[in-house]
C-alpha cells in the first residue's frame, strides 16, 4: 500500500466522521465537511464540484461566525483557482482570505 493510498483513506474515513458531527450539529461542522469535500474534489480533478464546495464552506463558516475557517476556506479556494490558471479568482479569495486574518488579529498570517 503506497503512502498515497494510506492517505486517501484516512480522509476518507475522516469525511465519514465529520458527516456524522455535520449532521448532529451543522451550524458547528457543516463549513468543515464541506471544506473538506472541496479538498477531495480538487485533489480528484473534480474542479466543478471543488469550486462549488468552497463557495458553500466559505458561506457556512461566515453564516455561523467562523472567521478562522472562513479564511482557511478562502485561502484554500485561492489556491485551487491558481493551481487552475485562475489568476484574477485566485486574488478575489486569497483578498477574502487576507481580510478574514485581519478581522481574526493575525497580521503576520495576512501579509
């Protein structure tokens, strides 16, 4: 078993635990099994569903007052769209990536 593999099932085997927390308590997890389905999409090539996915963990944390895991969010969609050529996307998440740090006090984080 490669390392590769190791790894695909302990996250999958972690989306399954964090689908039980989402379902008992959504306002507390829902934003982070959606990031974390938007992870296994963009690592599948699955760029529709992954762009999608962030969108909805952004909106999740933002709606329950999430700002540490909306600026992941943001920071991660960042990433996806420029590993995707989507340079202009890109700075409109890495910009709501950046303001979400300040509002949180990490500074050194935001620049």
């Amino acid at each position: 078993e490669t390392d590769d593999v190791k790894w695909m099932e302990i996250a999958e085997a972690s989306m399954k635990e964090m689908e039980i927390y989402a379902a008992h308590g959504p306002s507390n997890y829902k934003h982070k099994l959606l990031l974390l389905q938007a992870e296994s999409a963009f690592l599948y090539g699955e760029d529709n569903d992954a762009a999608k996915l962030y969108d909805s963990a952004i909106k999740a944390a933002d709606d329950n007052g999430f700002i540490q895991d909306q600026a992941v969010a943001c920071e991660r969609a960042g990433i996806f769209h420029m590993k995707r050529g989507n340079t202009s996307t890109a700075s409109h998440y890495y910009g709501q990536a950046h303001n979400a740090y300040l509002k949180l006090g990490a500074e050194k984080k935001a620049s």
